[in-house]
C-alpha cells in the first residue's frame, strides 16, 4: 500500500493525503470548501518502503486518503460528485524524485496560485506608483509654465483698479464723501444721530453706527466721541483721532460700543483737554482661534477694500471736522499704537492724496510703537498667509509707512521700547531717521523698557501729550521742501487781481489762527497755574461720610471697586472745580474701607454740597451725606505733610546684580532728595508686603523718576502708585517703629479683607497683548501652590480670571505673572465663598471622640 502524501487545500487549508503520485497537476474540488484547486507538485516526495494497492471506491478517493489528526473530517459521502469535477489535465510528466533524495528538515510551503497569478500581484502597486509619478510631473508643469489668474485677480481688482500688485507703488484711494450724520442738539432726531452714554470715563461719551449702505466701502463703521468736561461756550478743543489697535495688519479692528469702563489710550487725552475720536476698521475677524480660513480671506478683503484702513480714518476725520461740536479745525492730530500706529502713519503719507486742497489740515501724526515694515512682521508666519491670500506679499509691501514716507506732510511724534517683543524699535528708529532726513518735522522717544503696551501708557503717552502742546502753541509750521532745480527769482512779477485776494485771503487766515494759537497757549497757561494752589491763602480738608452710589456704579463695584473708585474721583475732580469756588485740584479722595469722601478748599464751602452733587450729571455718582462734614485745617507748606499726598508702589521684584539689601533704601534716599516734590525722609520699604511709601508733593512727574531711581538700585515696581487717604497715611510712614507691626499692615487700595483660604479670587484685566488668552491664563496660574488649579476659570468675553485659592495668596507675584503674561490694566478682587454646612455628628464619630 502506498504511503499518503500530505496536501492543504490552499482556500480552507485543511489538510488531505493522497495516494497516487499522478494527482499532481490536476484541478480536483475540496470536500470541505468545495472550491477547487489544482494540486501542486511538492518539492521532494517522500519515499516510502511498503505499498499497499487497493481498488478506490470513487475517483476522490484515488487521490485523498485518510486526513491527518489535525485535518478536517470529511464523511465519505460527500465525495460522490467529484467525478464531475474533476478536469481531465495533464498528468504529472516529470520523473519522480529519486528515492535516496532525503526530504528537507522543514516541509517546504506550498504555493497556492500559479506562476501568472504572482507575476501579477504586483500591478497594482505599479499603477499606482505610476499614478503618483504622473500627477507630480503635471504640478511642476503647471507651477512652471500656467501663470496664476485665479483668485489674485480678484483681490488685486479690489486694491489697484484691477492693476497687477506687483507693479502697484501704493495704495489707490477713490473720491471719499462726508457720511451724514447729526449731533444730538434739540430737535434734532433720526437714526444717524450721535447718541451719548454713561461711562466711567471723565468726559462725555458719544456713540453712532454708520450702517454699510451709507458708506464708500459697504461696510458698517462705528464711531465713539469723548468730549473733555467743562468746555466753555464758544471755545474750540484740539482733537485726537484714535484707531484701535490690536489688528493683523491684514484685518481691521471693531470698538465696543457697551463698554463703560475706562480705556487707558483715550482718557490721558480727555483729561489734558482734547477731544477723542475712535472709529472701526473694515474687515473684522472676531476670535481669530475660531476663524476658518475663507473667514479670514472675506475679513482680508474688506480691509483692502478700505484702503488699509485709510478710508475709515477719513471718515473719522470728516465727522471730527464737520458735524461734533467744539473742535478746531487747525488742530486734529492722529494717534495710535501698534498696528494703530501702523495705520496712523499711513493716514499721514496719504492725507493730501485723499485732501486735494487746502482746506483741511493734519496737524500732527503720533505713532507708538508702530510696524513701520510689516514684511518682518509677518516674515515668520508668511507661508501660512500665502496659503489663504495668495499675493500677501504684495499687499503688504504697498501697504507699509517706510515705502511712502516722501508724501509726510506734517510732523511726526515716534515712539518705542528698546526691549519691544512684538513689533521692531530699531526699524522705528531707522524710519526716524529717514524722516529726518527728508527734512520732516520729527521726534523719537525711546524707552528703556521691554514692554509693548505698557510703557506706552506710562512714558509714551505722557510725553506726546506734551508733544501736541508744544504743536499747538509753539506757532511751527512744517516748511515746503525745496527741489533742487528751484532758485529764486531775482525780479517779483505783478500778481493778477485774483491772487492779491487770495493771498490777502491767506493772511487774514494766518492772523486768525495765531491769535487762536495764542487763546490755547494762554488757556494751557491758566491750566499750570490753576494747579499750584497760593502757598499764602489758608487751606482746609473736608471729609463727608459717603452713604451710597447712584445704580450705576452700585453695580460696576460689585465687581472691581478699586476699578471704579478712580472713575468716580476723576467725576468728582469735574464737578466740585464747578461747584466750590475755593477747590484745590487734584486733592479729592475717595476711601472705600472706612466710606469717606474728602477734598482740599479755600475759602468758604457751599452749605448744600450734598445737594448741589446730587444734581449734578457727574457729581451724582457718590450720595453725600447730609450731615455736617468734619472740616480740618491743614499746613499750606509745601513740604509738610497736610499739602502733600502719601504715594504706595507694589514691588514686583527686588533682585540683581544691584540689589543691596542692607544699603537700597539709603541710596535710593540720597538720590530722591534730588526731587524737588519728593519730601525728605518718607521713603519706606516693606520687602515683605512688597510695597515702597513716600510723600511727595505732586504726583505729575514724580512716579517715573520714583521708578527709575529704585531701578537703580535693583527694586521693581508699578509706576502707577496708589494715592492714600490722610487716615491711611499714618500707617505707612509709621513703617519700623515700635507700634507697627509690618507684616500686618494691608493695601489699602483692596476693599477685601487679606487672604484666606478658600476665597474666590477674581481679576478683570482691561487689554490682553499676546495671541493665546487661555493659554496665558494657565501659564500665569500654573505652579502656584495657592491656586487650586481645577478651579480656574477663563471668560475671554467678560475678561475675567477666577479661581478659588488654598492658602494665602502672594498678591505681587499674581500681578507680576499676569503681566508677564500680558494681561494688563488688572483689577483684583476677593469674594467670600459660601460656607458649607455643617455636617451633623454620627454615632460612630461621637464614639471615636
């Protein structure tokens, strides 16, 4: 009998023997799968010494014999129409293996398709390895020789009159006209009709919304008017137009209308007696983390529609000139910072191109911290840009200051930070000197911090306000620039009738605006002198108990009351200057710990102040108390401490190469001495509770020089001081004597209690100057063992931070990291939480106490 050879089925793999070697080569049927298959010749066949020959019953048994153990059992039945089946192929021709041939250790595995077939199995990865090569040769045809004519066009269309970027020197700004609208005088109604709002601002507040229909560029522009107080009849104000920063510089920027809180860019101005303008920019993306690309592309191509923003600036300048009231006309300035001052400069390099005559006139051009050469700006992340706008790189080159400059015709304030992070102090710098160069009236301020927004507010700011003075009362024009080929003539030709009565024209105008110069230098002049009180007349402080606020600043304190105990000193500073005759300025307090209002007078004081403040629109933000006030006579020496005020600065850091412990104090001493408002002798330092205490006799100049003198010495502080009221003065100068205990003396300028555990702790921060508020939020808090880090919370919309603290909370170093992180204009609150109850005591804890 012969010895079965093993076979597999190659569909099913189970496994057969057969008995007849010319079974190799046929297509038979399995009897599990039923599928056929043809059998394969093995490699070697194994020999065997004893054969037994027996007659098979059926054809499928010639060729299957018993299945091995681990085959699949197939009953004997099911092989009754293989017959049928089976092909009739060639029979295995070749000789058998020889039977000395000893078989191979490992059975050799059995090729389940034929030759074709695995000559095949490889076409599909051929095809599509040829579908790949043939589709990267057709893209390098196309970037080679198809030009591009798609999408650019049609933004070039929008910014050129359909000409090509590339060719384009500058931007192309169409016929612009004066937007009707109305100011709110009596009778006067519709919708385009400045309204006035309540804000915490010291000036009044004018709002209005242009709808797109009535606009050159489609597109709904807001307008928000400031108003300084106590504006005589008949008296005209200098104006500053403020765009908003914070764009792209491929975007526009929105302003918002609801809010009431003071903004930091504007109120410096109002304060200095100058009327504000802000406006919208065309081409608002909203949260740029959720901004889908073709968002961003739409928002894009409003902006280029605007001219850069160029065109909304015109618009404001329109309204500042034609319809509010009260501005001089001579004296418009624009002012912006960061991609606002991007803008700014732009407005100055196109305003005669978009001002044909002469009838309208910048004044002056303020740009803090401005991108006077986007491309560097933007040179990081252009790829991504390029993706969405695809001649980006055109735009921005038409669109930036350094490309235009020889088109200024007005004088030009600039400043920067040496250390700014986010737009380039030395291409300001450079652009400076170009300016100069070309003979243009110029001033570069430079600081020697590493901020981008704050030292704007703290030194820039200041110094341009001083800037616009001397514009306005220092009589400079900017002087026509000469050509080369201009020489003059040596005999004066007759003038025609037409021009003696132009020039003559000229001349009543230039007569008429120096003596309007002179009015405004005389009023700047009134102002200094109104602020110096005469050291020869008596002086009092009266303190009124406060017994409440009108509903809108009852419900602003809810929230940040230190916030809003400075708008209602700035409101109260307005009305009392009109209400009490003998007011000294700059001398009211507001004490929010113990509820008191007090002032500096001369003279006599109103018997019904309480009432005259009640029915005054500004003065009504406090409710005065009806009873008599304590009045207190004070010391009119300028060095003692009735006529000064009491100045606390937070530390943020007292650290360095600089820093001596044992000897800052005294440095910074001999060196405060040098101020003359400085008082000998105030300073005090607590390293513990982080804050620095003097007395100063004003506080106009003093906080920089403060600032700069304890940088000196290697202490960091906030140059904007809190102003203490006389009851909490004492507390601090009183700093190291035997009756005072520093580590527990409080800021008074916190109306909470100090820090305990759990306490919400909620900061409501006024501009956010980096790109990722949430992840700010969490690098500022992150590390902080007080924080309970799954308390946290972030709404970008209110502005607000809060978290729920487990131990007492280092109050510098949470301001110092919020800064660091850019979150600015912070106002820090606590709030008790609600106390859980108490749970009552079980059996099983009465038995274990």
């Amino acid at each position: 009998m012969i010895d079965p050879l093993l076979i597999k089925c190659p569909h099913c793999v189970a496994s057969f023997k057969i008995k007849n070697k010319s079974a190799f080569g046929k297509k038979v049927k399995c009897p599990k799968c039923e599928t056929p298959f043809v059998i394969p010749e093995p490699v070697s066949i194994k020999s065997s010494s004893s054969k037994k020959k027996s007659k098979p019953s059926t054809l499928a048994e010639e060729f299957f014999g018993e299945e091995s153990e681990s085959s699949f059992s197939v009953p004997d039945d099911e092989f009754d129409n293989w017959e049928a089946d089976l092909s009739n192929g060639p029979a295995d021709n070749r000789s058998p293996p020889k039977k000395n041939v000893r078989p191979p250790a490992i059975p050799p595995k059995i090729r389940s398709r034929t030759g074709s077939t695995q000559s095949n199995r490889f076409l599909p990865l051929i095809l599509v390895a040829g579908g790949i090569l043939l589709l990267f040769f057709t893209f390098i045809l196309i970037k080679v020789f198809v030009p591009r004519t798609t999408h650019p066009a049609a933004m070039r269309d929008q910014l050129a009159g359909g000409a090509d970027l590339s060719d384009a020197k500058k931007l192309n700004l169409p016929a612009v006209d004066h937007l009707e609208t109305n100011w709110p005088h009596q009778g006067v109604q519709g919708d385009q009709v400045f309204q006035e709002r309540q804000t915490a601002s010291s000036g009044k507040v004018y709002d209005l919304v242009c709808p797109g229909e009535k606009t050159a560029t489609g597109s709904t522009q807001k307008f928000k008017v400031y108003l300084p107080p106590n504006i005589p009849e008949n008296t005209q104000v200098p104006c500053v137009l403020v765009p908003p920063a914070g764009a792209t510089l491929l975007t526009g920027m929105d302003i918002e209308l609801n809010d009431v809180s003071l903004d930091s860019e504007h109120e410096p101005y109002i304060k200095a007696g100058f009327a504000v303008v802000t406006f919208s920019i065309d081409g608002y993306i909203g949260d740029i983390e959720n901004t889908t690309n073709d968002q961003f592309a739409a928002a894009h191509m409003k902006f280029r529609k605007s001219q850069a923003g160029i065109i909304n600036c015109i618009n404001a300048f329109l309204q500042a000139e034609e319809t509010v009231p009260g501005i001089d006309r001579d004296n418009i300035f624009i002012a912006g910072h960061s991609s606002a001052g991007t803008l700014s400069l732009l407005f100055a390099e196109y305003f005669t191109n978009a001002f044909q005559d002469n009838s309208h006139q910048l004044k002056g051009c303020l740009a803090y911290a401005p991108a006077v050469d986007p491309r560097g700006f933007f040179k990081e992340n252009l790829p991504i840009f390029k993706s969405i706008i695809p001649d980006v790189e055109e735009f921005i080159r038409v669109s930036a200051p350094v490309n235009y400059t020889e088109k200024i015709n007005c004088p030009v304030f600039l400043f920067h930070s040496v250390g700014d992070q986010v737009t380039s102090y030395s291409n300001t710098k450079i652009f400076a000197a170009q300016l100069q160069k070309q003979g243009i009236d110029v001033k570069f301020v430079s600081s020697s911090g590493f901020d981008h927004y704050q030292t704007m507010i703290d030194e820039g700011i200041p110094n341009g306000i001083r800037w616009i003075k001397e514009r306005i009362t220092g009589q400079q024009r900017p002087q026509p620039r000469s050509t080369p080929d201009s020489t003059p003539n040596t005999t004066p030709k007759a003038l025609p009738d037409s021009m003696v009565e132009i020039n003559k024209k000229i001349r009543e105008q230039r007569e008429a605006s120096r003596a309007r110069i002179e009015k405004m230098k005389m009023r700047f002049q009134n102002q200094e002198f109104k602020d110096k009180p005469d050291p020869s007349i008596p002086q009092q402080r009266v303190i009124f108990k406060v017994t409440g606020y009108n509903d809108f600043y009852t419900n602003a304190m809810k929230s940040q009351p230190a916030f809003w105990a400075k708008s209602i000193e700035d409101k109260m500073e307005i009305s009392l200057e009109r209400l009490v005759a003998g007011y000294i300025k700059k001398s009211v307090r507001l004490d929010l710990q113990n509820q008191l209002l007090s002032f500096k007078f001369t003279g006599k004081l109103p018997e019904d102040l309480p009432q005259l403040c009640a029915q005054d629109n500004m003065a009504n933000a406090v409710t005065l108390d009806r009873d008599p006030p304590v009045i207190k006579k004070i010391n009119n020496d300028p060095n003692s401490s009735d006529s000064s005020q009491g100045l606390l600065f937070k530390i943020f850091s007292a650290n360095g190469i600089r820093f001596d412990k044992n000897n800052a104090a005294r440095i910074a001493e001999i060196k405060l001495k040098q101020l003359d408002r400085y008082i000998p002798g105030s300073l005090k330092i607590n390293y513990e509770d982080k804050w620095v205490f003097i007395r100063a006799t004003g506080d106009k100049e003093i906080n920089y020089q403060v600032n700069n003198i304890l940088s000196g010495v290697g202490i960091s502080i906030d140059s904007t001081p809190t102003r203490l009221t006389p009851e909490n003065i004492t507390k601090y100068e009183n700093y190291g004597a035997a009756t005072a205990n520093p580590s527990k003396m409080s800021n008074p300028a916190s109306t909470a209690s100090p820090s305990k555990p759990s306490q919400k702790y909620v900061i409501l921060y006024g501009v956010y100057g980096g790109d990722d508020a949430k992840e700010s939020v969490q690098r500022s808090l992150k590390g902080f063992v007080w924080v309970d880090q799954k308390s946290i919370q972030f709404n970008p919309h209110k502005k607000e931070i809060s978290f729920t603290n487990r131990s007492p909370v280092d109050m510098g170093a949470l301001e110092r990291a919020l800064t660091r992180n850019k979150f600015y204009q912070l106002a820090i609150s606590q709030e008790a939480l609600p106390e859980k109850p108490t749970e009552p005591e079980t059996k099983e804890k009465a038995a274990i106490n």
